[in-house]
C-alpha cells in the first residue's frame, strides 16, 4: 500500500479538475433564471386602449412536463408529437375592462417569414388550425371576468412530418354603425408551435455567424448579430449585450435585444441591440448572449461603433461561438486522463522497487 500515497493526490486531482470544468448555473440555462417571452400577441386596428377601455389579456395555463424548465413552453404552445397523437392545452382570457364584453376565440394560422413570426389575416386556415378544435367559440365575460378555454390538437395518421404554427386568438371589437364609420377589432393570441414526427424530437441549436456594430439614423448605436438556425425547430431570439474596456474604462449595459426575431430551421436573419445615443465609439470588448428557450450561444469582439448615422462600425476580432465539446464531456475526459495516469505512475513506482 505504499503507493497509495501517489493515488490519493492524483485522484483528488481529477475531482478537482472534473468539478472546475463544469459551468454554473446561470440565467437561461437549466438551474438559473431566464426571462419568458411575452405569451401574448397583440393585433389592433386602432391604438392600444387606454385605462378605463375595452381590452383583453389571454395566457397558456398547461405545459408538457418534460418542459417545464423552458421559457417558451410556458408562454407558447409548443411541442413534438408523432402522427395520430392528442394533446390538450388550456388558456386563460381576461376581460380588462371595466364593463362587460363579449370574445370570439378561435385558431389561425401563422407562419415564419423574413425573420418573424407573421400572423394570417383574419381566420385563415392551414393544416395546424384544421386539427385544432376549442371548446367554446365565444365567451361573454363580466367585467374584471376570466375564463378558460380548452384547445385540442388531434394530428392525423397520415400527417407529414415537419413543424406548424398558428396562434389561438381571443378576439373582441365594434362594428361600424351610424356614429362610427370604422369597425375597431383587436385581438391577443398565444402561439403555435408543433412539430410532427416519429422518434424523438428534433434538436434546437443556433449560431451566432457575425457581429456587426452600427449607428441608426436616430443616432443610436446599434449591434446587429447575424443568426443561423442549425437545429431542427423555430426559435425565438432573445438576450443581452454587455460593454468592457470602453473608452476611459467604461462600461456599458446590459442592453437587452429587439424581441420579434424568430427563426425557422435552416434561415438566418439579425438581431438588433439598440444602445444609447450617448455611447462613446469605442473600441469597446462586446459580448452578446443569446438564446431561445434553453438553447443559448454568446459571443465576444472587439468593436468599434461608426460616428455618423447610416454608418457601419469596424469588428477588429472575430465573434468567439462556445466549445465544441460540452463542459460535462470535457471533464469526464479530463479525469480520464489523469485517472490512467495515476495508474501508470503506480506502476512505474512497483517496477522500482522489485
């Protein structure tokens, strides 16, 4: 047992280095805070009501359980099933006003275009709407009043695979009369996200491809990142921008980014950082965290924003994407290694003394 005694450091070694290598907790990764996407999704033909006014609010009440770590499940309807599946899900619509009011609800459908997510007109359909079913297409709601309404979604035996959108809208208005020429609708949804298909469902990832400082014609600075879809599902991109080793030493932020950029699988398009107008040029060390439910990719650079509005801003290091190996492996490999060194150390110091 005399070589014990090299055994004992070395392994203790590995822990160390095991337990150094893993991440902690922090905000929009599992075990840490992130903040949800706003559930609702607002459509008015005339400006937002004030106090005292006709408006609505809807929520989601139900998640899968295999996603209650993630924001977007909560806000969203948004899941994986396979053909000839059923799921129910069940949402929350609250009268806001002071007076009675009766809601149409209903399902229509949406898509991805351009970077966002775009509603239909009206009740238009397309195959997610034609299986989704709600129990009730009206409601009338007292003042202050709530209700719930139960949306079933039956996929098809034959249904192809591949992800759908639409919104479950809640929707209230004034039609045109004698003393009014124009009719005033609103409506506030909560999405629909569902992809179908055998087996497990498809992977969500992303990359942060370039990063690009500018300066809107408002005189803002501006950080514009380009994102590439690489998974499997849409995402919705949300975040945060910090500022280091300004000018003088300054720091800066965080800043959060324009919500609404939303990707479907293999697109990309840009998210925007607005800054303030009174930001000094820089240079400045940039690093941008990003994320869509639990997936999320940060990446730092050195930038420099441009003095006159129009202008692009100058990059002067490359946009740092994560690891490509994930901090658990790289530990589990790190101990590893020094496992088997240890062994063959105990070895060598048998071989000596005989």
């Amino acid at each position: 047992m005399k070589g014990a005694r090299y055994w004992i450091p070395l392994l203790a070694l590995a822990v160390v280095q095991t337990v150094g290598v893993v991440p902690a907790a922090a905000d929009g990764m599992p075990g840490g805070p992130s903040p949800a996407p706003s559930a609702v999704e607002r459509e008015e033909s005339s400006p937002q009501p004030g106090a005292g006014e006709r408006s609505i609010g809807i929520k989601l009440l139900d998640a899968p359980e295999n996603r209650r770590d993630d924001p977007r499940a909560q806000a969203y309807i948004v899941d994986h099933l396979p053909p000839g599946s059923t799921i129910e899900r069940r949402v929350e619509v609250v009268n806001e006003s002071s007076e009675p009011m009766h809601v149409d609800v209903y399902a229509a459908a949406a898509d991805i275009v351009k970077g966002q997510f775009a509603f239909a007109a009206d009740r238009a359909a397309n195959e997610l709407t034609g299986w989704t079913s709600l129990d009730v297409s009206g409601l009338n709601l007292a003042a202050h009043g709530t209700a719930k309404v139960r949306a079933t979604i039956r996929v098809p035996k034959d249904a192809a695979a591949g992800e759908r959108y639409g919104v479950v809208w809640a929707q209230t208005g004034s039609p045109a009369d004698r003393r009014h020429n124009l009719a005033i609708t609103g409506r506030v949804g909560v999405r629909m996200y569902l992809d179908v298909g055998p087996g497990g469902e498809p992977a969500s990832d992303f990359e942060i491809e370039q990063l690009s400082p500018a300066r809107g014609r408002d005189g803002r600075a501006e950080l514009h990142a380009r994102i590439h879809n690489t998974g499997g599902r849409a995402l919705d991109i949300n975040g945060v921008l910090s500022l280091s080793d300004g000018p003088g030493g300054l720091r800066a932020g965080p800043f959060t980014a324009k919500t609404g950029t939303t990707l479907a699988p293999g697109d990309r398009a840009e998210a925007v950082v607005p800054l303030d107008s009174r930001l000094p040029d820089g240079p400045w060390n940039v690093e941008l965290t990003l994320r869509s439910g639990l997936v999320e990719r940060t990446a730092r650079a050195a930038a420099t924003f441009p003095t006159t509005p129009g202008g692009a801003g100058a990059v002067t290091a490359a946009a740092a994407q994560p690891e490509s190996y994930p901090a658990p492996a790289v530990a589990g490999l790190s101990a590893l290694v020094l496992a088997a060194g240890s062994f063959l150390f105990l070895r060598f110091q048998r071989r000596r003394r005989r």
